[in-house]
C-alpha cells in the first residue's frame, strides 16, 4: 500500500482514481450492459452499499472459511467493517480486492459469486479506497497477468462494445533511446541510463513499468552533456576556428568567436533546428520564447558556449523526448473516446515496429492531415510491414519473448556432458526459422507449432548477404537436430527433419535447452509455457510454505522423479503443468530426440487437460502429436493473438479490448494466417487508436 | 595544495589524520554534543556465500545444531577467501544460521536478499538499507554502487525505499565519480560537470507543464521525473556549500574504468571497479555526503555471479576465462587449473581485499576519540544465500563494527539453532535488529516465513542487544 504525494493535493483523490476507476467501470459496464443490468449513466445511483451488498457477499461467499474459528490463512473476514474510508481493516480488504480481481477466489470447487455481483464489490472497494486515500495496483494490469481475463468473456458471441485504450504516458524504450541519440548527435561515447527489465515469461516493454527517477537523471544528464558538447563545438582547423563535425551551422552561428551577441533570429533558427531534429516538431510560439529567454539568461550567466548548450540540453531533457505521449485530441466520441492526435499515431506505429522515430513519410503525412483515419494509419501500418528496407527489430522481438527460446544461452551445461553444445547457434537457427515463417506468412502459427523444417548451424554472412555455416569451429552443433556425424552442410535452408521428431519452435533445441535444467530437462516449465502461451490458463506462483525439490535420484527418470508432485496438494497446480510438458520427454537435455532414457524406452505420454475446450482434452502419446493437436485448435490461435496484442500495446488486454481482439482474430483467420494481416489489424484497431477522454472519466469518477 | 590524486594516495597510506585535519576537527566538533555518527556498509555480492568457505579454522561447523554457538574469534585463523579481513578479526562477528526461506529463488534473490520478502516480488517494500538510510539521512540518504559484468550504467537491484520503489545502483565508477564528487572538483572541471540551475528549474518546468496535461498514474510518472529535477536542484545548492570537504574526500578514479569489457579472452577490469567504487563509497562517507552506502557484486534477480579471467586473481599459473555459472554448477569441474569452488573462494577473497582496503580507509579517518571505522558497519552477505542455488535455511552474514557501541558484535561466532529447531532465528530478526540500533523501534521486518509460524519471528536478536 502506498499513499502517493499527489493524493494529499486537494484536487487529486478524484484525478488519482478516475481511470482506475473509468477502467474498472469499463470492465463492470461492459459486464453489466451485457446482462441489461443498468445503463452506463446509472452508476452513481446503484453503487452498492457494504451492508446491502458487500456484507452479505462475504457472508456467502468467505465467512464459510475466513471466519472466527481456525480459519483459512490465519484471514479471518466476519467481523471485518466496511469504514475502509477512516483505515479499517485495510490490509484485508487489500487482500480481498486482490483475490476477487484476478476471480482466485472463493476456490474454483466453491459455488462461485455471480460474475456482476463480484464486479460490483470490486466497484465499491476502489471507490472506498480512493475514499481513504489509497491507490491499489490493479494486478491485472501486471506483466504475467494477463490470462486472468477470461478468455471466453473476450471472445463471447455477439457484439463487443467499442474498444479504447487509457491515455498514457510511456518511457522509450532503450533501444529508441540510443538510436535517436546516435542520429542526431552521432559518435558520442554515451552510456545507457536505462533498461529493460528482463522478462521471464511476460514482455517486457510494457507501459506501466518504467519512470524516470533520480539516478536515470544523472545519466541521462552525463550523455546529454557528451551530445551538447557535440552540437555545439569550435574547433580549431589550421589557425581558423570551425564549426565541429557534428554542429549545425544554426547553432554554430550562437558560439562563433565572431558573434557576440546572436539575434533573436538566429536564436529561433537554432531553436527550430533543435526541435526539428530531437523532438521532431516545430515549436510552439510560447515554447520559442521561453527558450529564447532562457538561452539568453544563460549565455549572460555562464557564457556564449556553455549558454548554448544548456539550451542544447533543455531540449535533449524535454519529457517528449523520453516519453511518448498518447493522450488523443478532440472531441469525445458517442463512446467517450478521443482518436490519438495524427503525431501521436506517427510515433506510436513507429515505436510499435521499429526502434526508431516515425520516418518523414509519416511525419509529413500527420503534418498534412493525413493520419487521422484508420485508412491512412493502415496505409502507413503496411508501408512499414512490407517495406524490407525498414528494420523492424520489434518483429522478431516479439517471437523471442513470446517463445522465450533466447534463454537456451543461459542455461548452464557442464561440457563434459556435450562438447557440441552451442546454444548461441541453435537461438539463432531458430530466429532464422521464425522469419523464414513469418516471410511466407501463411499459417504462421500453425506452421510455428508444427513444422519439421529447420535451419542449422545457418547465417546469413553480413558482407556477401549469402547463407554461411555458423560458427564453423564447432562442427558439431547440428548434433541437436539429431543429423549424422557425416551430415554434410547445406547453404539452401531450411532443411527437412522428420516429421515424427520435429514439430516446430518447441521441438527446436533452443527451446528445448531454454526450458531445461542444469542437468535435465525441466517438465514443469514447459508445462507452465503451454498452459500459459497456448492455452491460456494460469498457474499462481508456487506457495511460499513448499519446498519445491524432485528427488535427486539418479536412477529415476524424470518422469518418476515428478510422482512426488501428484500428492494431492501440488497436483491442484501440477495437474496444469505436468500432463503438457511431459510429452516433451521425446528429447533430452540438450534438445535430441530420444527413445530411451536411463536405458529403458522413454516414456512421452501426456494429455491435454483443463483447456475449457472439450474436444481439445484428450491424451496425447507424444509432444509433436500434441503440438499438432494444439494447433488446430481455434482457442490456441486466440491466445496466441492475446500475446500479440500484449506485445503490440503494451499493456494486458482488458474486457473493453473484446472487440479488437476478435477484430485481429477474424484478419488472421480470413488472411490465411497471416502475422502481417495481425499485426496491421492490432496497429489500426480501436484500442490502438482511440483513448478514454479524460473529462469523461472525470465526469464518471465524480458521480 | 594536494592534488585529489595525493591525498587518496595518501589516506590509504595511512596518511588520512594528516591531510584530513582541518575537516575532522570540524567532525569533531560537530560530534562533540550529540550521540556517536552511525554509517552503514553493506556488501552484497551475488553466487552466494557458501558457509564453509567462510569458516574459520579451529571452529567446528556441526550438522543442524540445535543450540546456539556463541564463540569468540580469539586467536582463530580466518580461511583463505577471508583472510583479508584478518586484521579485522577483533571487529569481526560472524552470523550463521539464520535463514531466509521467505525470499528464497534461483541465483539470486535481488531485492528480498536486503527485503525478506518472495523474491519474485522485486521491489516489494523498504529494504533493510532503505530503512536505514531513512533514519540516518543525509544528502544523499543512500548511495548505492555496484559492478557487474554487463555493459550497464545502472541497474535497479537489490535496494528499495517501497513497494516499486527501487533505488539504483551506479555501475560506472568513472560516472558515479562524477555524479558524487563533481561539487568538489576543481572550478575548470567543475563547470562541466555542474548543472546550471536554471536549467533545472526550466526543465523542472518542462515537466511541469506536460503534467498538467495528464492525470492519474501518468501524472505521478513524471511526478518522479519532475522530484529527480527537483532534488538534484535542492542538493547543488547545499553541495555547493560543501565543496572544500568533497573536495578533500574525493578519491582518484582511473577514467578506463568506466568501460566494461564483455570479452572472455582479456580482462574484465571487474575487480579494478569494483575497487573503485568502495574507494568511491569510502569518500561519500568521509565527505559526509551519506551514511548508508550499498555496494553489490554482480547482485540483482536475473544475475549470476562475478566472471573474470584467472589472471585477474592473482598468481594462479594459468590463465582463462572464469563464469560464474560455470563455476556454480561445474564445482568439481576444473577452471583454469582450478576447481570451480576454488574460484569461487579465489573470487571472493578479491572482493575481501577491496573490502579491506575500504576498513583500513575509514580506519585511517580519526573521528572522536577513535576513527571513522568505530562508528561504521560492514553488513557483507549474498544475494544468493549459502550457494548457487540455495534453499536458503541458512543466510551467512560477515559483519565487522559495531555501530558505534550500539550492537553488541565484534570478536564473535554466532551461530543459530538450525531451521525449524527451537531458538532458530530468520535474517529478518537480524534486519530488525539493526534498524532498532538506529532508531527505529519496529518490531518486526519483511514478511514472516509461513513454514516457521511455530516460532517466533519477531524482535531483534536478542545476543545482539546492548
């Protein structure tokens, strides 16, 4: 719990829950409008009471268990008052609003709450503790959480309400960060003063992760110095003093030994030339003047050179080029939204695609009016997809997280055990599978779960653009894909491997090695990946109180070292994990298929369980045969969209995204399963253009 | 007049009470009225400390005791990768047998190591240094520096003030020199690295301006941009007072340190920086920029271990690329003629010597009747509890001071009644402990461990108590 600074302002409780408030209004609006509960102007009046609503909701739902004697967790919930407002009982309730946010309780064996009588509980909480003055993290809003929404509520039948995202404000990530740097003040030594925070199974570039604080700003102020040294720079040539390489002539003309006092002119040419090239805009007539009034106070202050490059600084720091802003601009829609301004959808569909800022094409096309439609925004969307020339690290990026293969070179393996192992080769044979997939872009998922192509030990060199064996030293490595000794490398790829081993991205070794031990394969997180990445369930974090060990006995196979796990306390989480990652015994370790283990014929069997799809549960003898199983399956490919529309938002998909989910799916299905045709319909969906209009949700926090 | 260079020199010379004079006399003065200066060190460095690898010869490590060990250090040899600290031995206490199941993880606990909470929860609440440098303040309550292996700047790793509140850790000694020091440097040098004010507060402005604009979560993002504008305007002021004193605590910092080498086959420079930034923690200290100073090998949640070359270790005969993974898992496997666990003691008696390069520095300063090093503690510990992959039923601490008198350690072997056993304490009740010696009259630290609940977790460790 945390009381923020800006709570304690006189105006802030309402800004502070307005769109968490609006956000979850959407969520119980969308709810309640599809069960004809009350129109969407009617909160105020039916926002439920704790004694008419809430009290007996938890009398119901968890006093059963939560109650005076001996109860569950030591949280005990039938004396619990509903005076949230004066700090009662605080960490409860916080307890209870988690819980019923991600629907973990009451257990799923328990009659379960109606699913508007839980959203309207949950309603009254967040108005109670923005009341107190708390703010409460929304755990669906957190990288990992995403498949608590329920699937079959995202993709119901019938028409979904419009989608809109929440305005917002979003750090850059790094890789725009050093990328812009380098373009307009190219050769500085800069250093990297932020990251990425690494991602284990979730993306990791999502909105609501990333501020810039105190020590980003000493960084951040060290390379802003090395870039306006740069920009403006005399140096001595021959006698004569010059102009440095990298300083234009614009801001030249202000430190010139020769002018000792620069125009006002020229201070607005400089101005321009800044802004033209870090924020990529013209300034405003206010901004100019205070800029030039603040170039002027400094030169007085600190002199002509340093002058100049507080000013160079004051736009290199200017929060527009750190953070992106999605605000919209307009008025507000039937729906209460606003569609992004066109400069906002420019930097948008760039920072989607690339790690570079919108191209002039764009820039121009949203000066002239000509991005504000969903037409022109698709023109520019497909421009950039099919323009080869433009890179677009973000394409393969969103594979590597969404498979999570690259982990293979961090996975310890003793040498002795395999001197061929190279996992830096097997990652990169399996982004070159990736693309060569996404190139033909047909089927793409299904061909990603179930081809038996592949590439080994394939480059492509840098200088002659020609296929080249990798890392030609270590002859071995084509070992993982079980090829002979004798096998004799071949430039045209990818090659066919048999269908009865391979099955696409999670019988490549690289994935295989990712998701093993140090020793061993590891059943349980490639159980955990299926049965979040496929079919969307989710597993809760493994309870503090077990302590996870398989027994270390090396005559056991794998398989009988996991029995331990079939008590009936793990297997409420095991039965998720362990019947889709065993199949995957077909390999060892370092991703070989295999026949036998520890001498004795391996045993692959496994099921595909707990989908909510009945003809999806059925047993599987072995991973390919599941994996070709998985990929006929029509809730696989939605939760495969799911991921993508994580990825390419940034964010977790909530119930007011329904309708731009089931947009992008119908584009995938009807385009023969292109990744194009996805990834357009997300970048020009509803929830990519359009944002909540904050008066709006003023309005409705206010009632 | 000395030159920085000289007076560093110097003062690991043991020459520190000369040059130093002018400004102890004023620590003196500034002492005289008021209760004994308390400063913290904490060392965090990440594989683990593998608790027989720090025991000393002549004290039996007995299987899951059940009572406590409560021994002194007399005369004890400290083993090879403490032997270091060996001057130190009569300031020394060793903590053993207290765990830390509650954070426990894989390689590495990042943040709970210091929060005792599930590591998966990162930045979860206040960490223990956190909490301290909350009671002892200063100008910059916390300074936290690192070294890692990695081509990073900074990383948020192991220390937080709250729930998503991580504070960094510098990882460039050349950049954290300047960030600390740069008020002291001389008026030339100065000027490039100062920040106008003015272009603080237009910038602070700035923010200010695009703020207004949003509302909710959006506006308390740059609320944090706009507070790093802020303090950093705010501090230049009051650093600015302070410049002869920064100036005469500045250390010299080799400007090639500020590059990290990510190849296997030359040096890595690691220990070279991670030399750098205790002589960096040490001046913070000494100029009375802080109290609490974090410095992490390598620490944070997705991180491993110090890889280096042997011949960064000293005379090992022959040369090679040492990762620490490898060295984790392969223990029996051979690194450059070495075991993989005799690395990993190599590797950690070079922190060790850093380490004690810091206590002779702060040993150096007089302070009061004694030295600075009288009123400083050294908390070294792993964020990676007793090895590679720990289960954590035990969490080993070195410790060295006391804090001015204010806990009971030094000259001690203590070791704790196994986990689960009747009188077996967490890391929590430690934590508790030292955030109670500087004021903070909390009863308990972290989150409780569920397995445990027979026993009690609260309160500081009793044998520490004054």
């Amino acid at each position: 719990m945390t009381i923020s600074k800006e709570m304690k302002s006189d105006r802030a409780p309402h800004r502070r829950v307005s769109i968490f408030a609006f956000w979850r209004l959407g969520f119980v609006c969308h709810i309640l409008l599809a069960i004809g509960y009350f129109s969407p102007t009617a909160n105020a009046q039916t926002t439920p009471a704790f004694d008419t609503l809430v009290k007996p909701f938890l009398k119901k739902h968890c006093v059963g268990c939560h109650g005076a004697d001996d109860p569950e967790g030591d949280i005990s919930l039938h004396a619990i008052t509903g005076h949230l407002s004066k700090g009662t009982g605080i960490k409860s309730w916080e307890k209870i609003y988690h819980q019923l946010t991600l629907a973990s309780m009451p257990p799923k064996d328990e009659e379960q709450p109606d699913v508007h009588v839980r959203a309207l509980v949950l309603q009254w909480l967040e108005q109670e503790f923005a009341k107190a003055g708390i703010q409460i993290e929304n755990k669906l809003a957190r990288p990992g959480f995403g498949n608590y929404v329920k699937h079959e509520l995202l993709f119901a039948d019938g028409k979904a309400s419009p989608s809109f995202s929440p305005p917002r404000v979003w750090r850059i990530r790094p890789a725009v960060y050093e990328a812009s740097l380098q373009q307009f003040a190219k050769g500085g030594k800069y250093v990297k003063p932020f990251t990425l925070k690494s991602g284990g199974h979730t993306f990791r570039d999502y909105d609501n992760q990333y501020v810039i604080a105190g020590a980003d700003l000493a960084q951040l102020m060290a390379n802003t110095k090395v870039a306006a040294r740069l920009l403006a720079q005399i140096v001595e040539d021959k006698g004569t003093l010059k102009r440095g390489s990298r300083t234009p002539e614009e801001l030249f003309q202000l430190i010139d030994p020769e002018n000792k006092q620069p125009s006002d002119e020229q201070l607005q040419a400089a101005i321009n030339w800044l802004y033209h090239h870090v924020l990529l805009r013209d300034p405003t007539d206010e901004e100019a003047q205070r800029m030039i009034a603040f170039a002027k106070a400094s030169m007085t202050s600190d002199g002509q050179l340093l002058g100049v490059r507080n000013m160079v600084s004051a736009v290199l720091l200017h929060p527009e080029s750190l953070y992106r802003s999605e605000q919209g601009t307009g008025q507000a829609d039937e729906h209460g939204r606003v569609i992004l301004a066109p400069r906002e959808l420019a930097f948008a569909i760039a920072y989607s695609l690339t790690d570079t800022r919108p191209d002039d094409a764009m820039l121009e096309a949203a000066d002239n009016g000509k991005l504000a439609t969903r037409e022109e925004v698709q023109t520019h969307v497909e421009r950039i997809i099919e323009d080869n020339k433009i890179a677009k690290p973000r394409i393969l990026g969103f594979f590597r997280e969404y498979f999570e293969y690259g982990g293979a070179v961090d996975v310890f393996k003793d040498i002795a055990l395999n001197r061929n192992h190279s996992p830096d080769v097997l990652v990169s044979d399996t982004d070159q599978l990736i693309m060569h997939i996404y190139q033909q872009d047909k089927n793409v998922l299904r061909e990603l779960l179930t081809t038996n192509e592949s590439f080994v030990q394939h480059k492509i060199d840098s200088k002659t653009k020609k296929s080249a064996r990798a890392q030609a030293k270590s002859l071995g490595a084509h070992f993982a894909y079980n090829l002979p000794p004798d096998w004799k490398w071949v430039p045209d790829q990818p090659i066919e491997l048999p269908g009865s081993q391979r099955a696409g991205i999670l019988t490549q070794p690289s994935w295989l090695v990712a998701k093993s031990g140090n020793f061993d394969n590891d059943a349980i997180r490639r159980g955990l990946w299926v049965r979040g990445k496929l079919l969307g369930g989710s597993i809760p974090d493994i309870p503090i109180t077990v302590d996870a060990q398989l027994p270390n006995d090396e005559t056991l196979t794998l398989r009988e070292k996991m029995k331990v796990t079939t008590e009936a306390y793990c297997w409420k989480c095991h039965q998720n994990t362990n019947p889709v990652g065993l199949p995957f015994e077909m390999f060892d370790h370092f991703g070989r298929w295999r026949t036998k283990e520890l001498g004795k014929p391996v045993v692959t069997a496994g099921a595909i369980n707990n989908s909510g799809i009945k003809s999806l549960n059925v047993e599987v003898p072995d991973a390919v045969r599941m994996l070709h199983k998985l990929a006929d399956s029509p809730r696989v490919r939605q939760v495969f969209v799911r991921h993508a529309f994580r990825y390419f938002m940034g964010r977790n998909e909530t119930l007011n995204d329904a309708a731009t989910l089931r947009r992008a799916d119908n584009a995938y299905v009807e385009s023969g399963g292109s990744m194009k045709a996805l990834i357009a319909s997300l970048l020009t969906s509803d929830s990519f253009m359009y944002r909540e209009h904050v008066a709006a949700s003023h309005h409705k926090s206010e009632n | 007049m000395i030159n920085r260079r000289t007076f560093f020199r110097g003062t690991t010379l043991g020459l520190g009470g000369l040059y130093f004079a002018p400004f102890l006399r004023q620590l003196d003065a500034a002492t005289a009225n008021s209760p004994s200066p308390a400063r913290v060190l904490f060392f965090v460095q990440a594989n683990g400390i593998y608790p027989a690898e720090i025991q000393p010869q002549g004290i039996d490590r007995t299987k899951d005791p059940a009572t406590l060990e409560d021994l002194s250090l007399d005369g004890v040899k400290l083993p090879f990768s403490l032997e270091p600290l060996q001057p130190y031995a009569n300031k020394m206490t060793l903590l053993h047998g207290l765990s830390g199941r509650i954070a426990r993880g894989s390689h590495s606990m990042g943040f709970a190591a210091l929060g005792c909470w599930p590591c998966g929860k990162k930045a979860y609440g206040e960490t223990v240094d956190a909490g301290m440098a909350r009671q002892l303040g200063g100008i910059y309550p916390h300074v936290g520096l690192g070294v890692s292996n990695k081509e990073m700047a900074l990383t948020y790793n192991v220390t937080s003030v709250g729930r998503g509140k991580a504070l960094p850790t510098v990882l460039n000694p050349v950049l954290a020199h300047q960030q600390f020091f740069a008020a002291g440097a001389a008026s030339d040098s100065r000027k490039s690295f100062d920040v106008d004010t003015c272009l603080l507060d237009f910038l602070a402005d700035d923010v200010k301006r695009m703020q207004s604009r949003l509302d909710g979560s959006d506006r308390q993002k740059l609320e944090r941009y706009l507070e790093a504008f802020e303090s950093m305007s705010g501090r230049q002021s009051k650093l600015a007072k302070m410049a002869d004193q920064i100036a005469k605590a500045t250390p010299s910092v080799d400007p090639k340190l500020g590059t990290v080498s990510s190849s296997k086959t030359g040096p890595t420079g690691v220990f070279d920086r991670l030399e750098a930034q205790f002589d960096i923690a040490a001046g913070t200290l000494i100029a009375g920029l802080t109290n609490v100073v974090t410095v992490s090998a390598a620490a944070g949640l997705d991180r491993i271990g110090l890889s280096c070359m042997a011949s960064e270790l000293g005379s090992i005969g022959k040369d090679g690329y040492i990762g620490a993974h490898a060295i984790g898992h392969g223990k029996f496997q051979h690194f450059a003629g070495l075991l993989g666990s005799e690395c990993h003691a190599h590797i950690r008696r070079k922190c060790m010597e850093k380490l004690a390069k810091f206590i002779k520095t702060l040993e150096s300063v007089p302070e009061g009747n004694g030295t600075m090093m009288d009123n400083t503690l050294v908390v070294y510990l792993s964020d990676s509890a007793e090895g590679h992959h720990p289960i954590c039923h035990e969490w080993p601490f070195v410790v060295i001071g006391d804090l001015g008198g204010r806990l009971k350690l030094g000259n001690r072997y203590l070791r704790y009644p196994w986990y689960g056993k009747p009188g077996h304490r967490t890391m929590a009740s430690f934590y508790t402990s030292l955030l109670n010696a500087v004021g903070d009259p909390r009863k308990d630290f972290g989150i409780a461990d569920s397995a445990i609940k027979d026993l009690d977790q609260t309160g500081p460790l009793a044998e520490l108590i004054v």
